[in-house]
C-alpha cells in the first residue's frame, strides 16, 4: 500500500457505512476502541485510511514544499484501495467553486472543508489564516474549529450530577508557555461523552490552580493541563474576563470565544502544547473582522 523507504503521513481513520460508502459520525468510530467485542465491533464498522498530506518521505522533510508539491509525492507513494483512499480535493479559483465543493462534501457524508493556500509551507501545530477549516453547523459563523485545552471543571446540576456539566478551556500560549483561558463550554455534550470526560479527568484533578494555568475564574476543581477537545463556535469576541491574547487588542481585555459547542472529538492525539495558540485565536478573530468588513461593502 506504501511505496516508501520511511514516511510521516497526515490521515483520518473513518468508519464507513459498508453498503453505501457513506462516511459514518466520529462517534460510530468510538465503538472500535471499546476493551470487549472488538471482532463484532471491526465487522459492524469497517474503516478506511484517508490520506491528506505527506511531512517527511524517503529520508527527506517534505515541510516546506508547496501543498500541490506534498499531494503530489504522497498520490505516488500511497497506492488506493478498499482501506485506503485520498480525501478528495479540488483547486478553487474563487468563492463559488469553494460552495459547490462543500455542498458536494457535505451530501456525501462529510463534516466539510479544510480549506490551504497552495503556495504556502506545512506549519506544524498551527493553521493560522493559511489554513482554515469550513465546517457544515457552523458555516456561516466563526467556520474553523479550535484544539483546545481543557483546565477546570463545574461540577453538573440535574441531569448533569455526578459529572462535570461544564469545563473551563485554554489555548497554549507559546510565548509564556502558560495555558490562558477562552471559554467556558457546556453545550454539545452527550450523557455518554460527560460519563467518558469525567472517567478521564477525575484522576487529572489538583489541590489547587497550577502557575502555567492563567485564568481570573475560579473553577470548582482544576486539572493538569493534559486533555485537548475539539470546539466549535459562532464567533470571537472581546472579554473583560478571559485571558488569551490578553491586552493585543485592547487595554485590559482578552479574548473569548462566543458559542463555543463541543463537537464530540477528543484529541487523543494531541499534547496540551499541541493545541490552538494565542496566535491562531488573535489571527482567527482579525479574519472574522475582515470578512464581516468586507461583506457590509457588498
């Protein structure tokens, strides 16, 4: 399947629907990581491998080619089968090939676009304005979504007793290596995803804040910031409280995220370091600006 010596791949692993092909939610996916039945679990969700973007191949860093360059080597590498597939891609001249690709991604079973300037190189860790990820729930909103670092816990009422209803979240801020908070989220949680969170955070639990984590709220437990969730939200806005990109935009004011809504996916994959930056949320709120800018000229 692979023509390589040696090769660093970037692909998503997706549970399929075996008589239509179509794409199954990420949640079906989860079913296959469970301790028991796994025989069962393989042939009632069977998977395939989808490819997008080749790092390093053959002894050579493919980082800083062009993305139609890094395509290009990974479809000669990567021969396609019933498991293995290239995520499909077009070269869209303008806003209307960009719709109509969406639309064609989103009736065949997709979350929806990520969308990368062809000229530009691979940025580890970071997609800034260079990448940006168009998802279908949020399309006409914020659009991208955010890795972000969960560092406190509320403790649920109702339903939600017994497990944290809401969880305080942080970005990474490379430049003081300190987790500053942008939101704090309660929503798109399912009863068997809050049961899942609260069996992995509990044991991540400290006697009290820890130095790297910056936030003026005060959570009823705190965590090591270790677990990175993926969300999405309407927008970016200005906050008197949160503390990311703390005094870049204005005196005495930060950054928060509007709407924030958990997707459902939890970055196994991802170190606290790894997730969303300072940069990226200041980069994200510049471009939402711009393009409300621009629309109001239309």
């Amino acid at each position: 399947m692979i023509k390589a010596e040696d090769a660093i791949m970037e692909a998503e692993i997706v549970a399929i629907n075996e008589n239509t092909g179509a794409f199954l939610p990420f949640q079906e996916l989860m079913h296959r990581r469970r301790k028991y039945k796994i025989e069962k679990a393989v042939s009632e969700y069977p998977i395939t491998v989808n490819f997008f973007d080749l790092l390093y191949c053959n002894g050579k860093d493919c980082t800083d080619l062009n993305y139609i360059e890094r395509r290009r080597k990974l479809e000669n590498i990567v021969q396609e089968n019933e498991f293995a597939k290239f995520i499909p891609m077009t070269l869209a001249k303008n806003e209307n090939e960009i719709e109509e690709f969406f639309e064609n991604s989103i009736n065949a079973g997709s979350e929806g676009l990520m969308l990368k300037m062809l000229d530009k190189p691979y940025q580890a860790g970071s997609r800034g304005s260079h990448w940006l990820k168009l998802k279908r729930e949020y399309r006409n909103e914020l659009g991208d979504s955010l890795d972000l670092v969960v560092v406190g816990g509320f403790f649920g009422k109702g339903r939600r007793t017994g497990s944290y209803g809401t969880l305080l979240l942080s970005t990474y801020d490379e430049n003081t290596d300190t987790f500053p908070s942008i939101c704090k989220v309660g929503t798109g949680f399912t009863d068997e995803s809050l049961d899942q969170l609260y069996q992995i955070l509990n044991p991540k639990t400290t006697i009290k804040k820890i130095p790297r984590i910056n936030s003026e709220m005060d959570a009823d437990v705190w965590f090591e910031p270790e677990l990175v969730i993926e969300i999405v939200a309407s927008e970016i806005t200005l906050s008197p409280i949160h503390k990311v990109a703390r005094d870049e935009i204005r005196k005495d004011t930060g950054l928060a995220l509007r709407f924030p809504k958990f997707t459902g996916k939890i970055r196994v994959e991802k170190m606290a370091e790894d997730a969303s930056t300072d940069d990226e949320v200041i980069s994200l709120y510049k471009g939402q600006n711009k393009a409300a800018h621009d629309k109001n000229l239309i």
